[in-house]
C-alpha cells in the first residue's frame, strides 16, 4: 500500500517459514523462538482494546506449501491482518523456478485479499552485500522481489522491503549461520514490519556503525561457517530432508493476545 495507513487490527496471522517462525531470536517462556512476527503482534496489541495472534510459519517450507498448506488455514480463521514471507528457500533449491515461486505467492495473496484480510509482503535484501556464496543467488532474488513489489500493487498489499538496506549489512544482526536474524535482528525486523504498516517511524534505518572483524578473524568464521552450517545443509538436500521435517507450527489457533506490559 502506497499510503502506508495504519489500522486498528484486532486479528493477525502470520505465515511463512523459517524468518517467521522466529529462528534464531532468543526463547520464549514456551521454548520456542520469539521472532519479529511475535513481536510485531505484540505492538499491534498494544493498539486495541482485544487482539488475537496465530503463527503458523514452519522452517523450510516453500512458497507453494506456505500457499498450499498455511493459507487455507488463515482464511478459516477470517484475519484482518496476515504476513506472507516465502521465497528463499525457493531460491535456494536447484531446481529454482520464478515464474513457480512468484505464482504460488500471487495464488496465496489473492485468497487471502479476497477473504477480506490485509496483506504483508516482504521483499528481501541483497545477499551479495555479506556473502560471496549466497551472492550467486543473488539474481534470482532480485527478480523475486520485483515480482513481490508487483503483487503488492496489484492487490493492495503492504511492503516490506529489505533490498539494498544497508543497515541489514551487519554481522550483529545475523546468527553464525549467516542465513537466520540473531535476535537484534528480529528487533530490527520488527521495526521495518511496523513502519511498513504504518505504526513506526524509520528510525531503524540508522543503526549504529560497527568496526568490521579483522581479517583472520573472518577467516576462521568462514571455516566455522563451513563446516557447521553449509555441510550439513547440503547434505540435508542431498538426502531430500528439510529443517522442518516433523515441526509443527508454534501457535496454531488464533489466540487472544495481551500486550506487553
């Protein structure tokens, strides 16, 4: 939505995968990961006088399961509000399709706009600007955002979009996988979510600089990164498993909400 007007919503349900459910924010008191989308429930909650929250994002998942699987459960629960954010994992796989990932989040949105709910897009950042490796996709995800930005016009969506984001460049925002917020992250997520719906002003934009790490310090985490994060998941691919095998989503049901205290 270009006007970015906010509204009192009183319901909101948010789908997606990993970057939604949370991974890898700090614990809840339930023992999963809070993430931005928690807490950006938790601000809308503050607005009104009763608010319900669901979040049925499970790591790993495709733009087509998010749409296949995820919507059809927001549209029973008749939302004002929902958050779709699908689409790297997509670009992650060999196999990558645009035109198949780009349909898959347009059937989802247009459901989910035709059941009466607002939309929250995301257009994801740049992943040249941190990492060699996950630059080569690169190409794919900017076609992929454009395709978002034109969802969005076309069905009156809000956007959030972290392309060229500077702020996002960071180490203190990422975990050590470097494909996952660290909880600064998630805080800073949360705030690009609210201003994009009109809630928060872009103060975000503005972080504190930090020193880079020195050379050889960058080196072992590179060798950290490799062996810890980069061999198992290929190996997860190669078996044909996801991250997400045998999870189920943290809040399921559409649950009233009280509002930070």
């Amino acid at each position: 939505m270009i006007s970015q007007q906010a509204k009192p919503w009183r319901s909101f349900v948010a789908l997606g995968d990993s970057f939604t459910e949370g991974l890898v924010d700090d614990v809840g008191p339930d023992g999963r990961y809070i993430g931005w989308a928690d807490r950006v429930a938790g601000a809308l909650a503050s607005r009104v006088p009763a608010f319900s929250y669901a979040n049925l994002a499970i790591r790993g998942r495709l733009a087509r399961q998010v749409t296949d699987e995820q919507v059809p459960l927001a549209l029973a629960m008749r939302p004002e509000l929902v958050s779709f954010a699908a689409g790297v994992n997509d670009a992650l796989r060999r196999n990558y399709d645009l035109h198949h990932s780009a349909t898959a989040v347009e059937d989802g949105v247009k459901a989910l706009r035709a059941g009466g709910a607002d939309v929250l897009l995301y257009a994801f950042g740049d992943p040249a600007r941190r990492s060699m490796l996950m630059g080569r996709i690169r190409g794919r995800l900017a076609d992929y955002n454009s395709a978002m930005r034109a969802i969005a016009t076309e069905y009156d969506c809000y956007l959030v979009n972290f392309w060229g984001v500077a702020a996002f460049d960071q180490d203190e925002y990422w975990d050590s996988d470097r494909l996952h917020l660290s909880p600064e992250g998630h805080q800073l997520a949360t705030q690009c979510a609210l201003q994009a719906l009109g809630v928060a002003n872009a103060s975000w934009r503005t972080p504190t600089a930090i020193e880079p790490d020195p050379v050889l310090r960058r080196a072992v985490g590179h060798a950290r990164w490799f062996h810890g994060h980069l061999t198992p998941w290929v190996t997860r691919r190669l078996r044909g498993e996801s991250s997400g095998d045998g999870i189920v989503a943290k809040r399921p049901q559409l649950l009233p909400l009280e509002a930070p205290k």
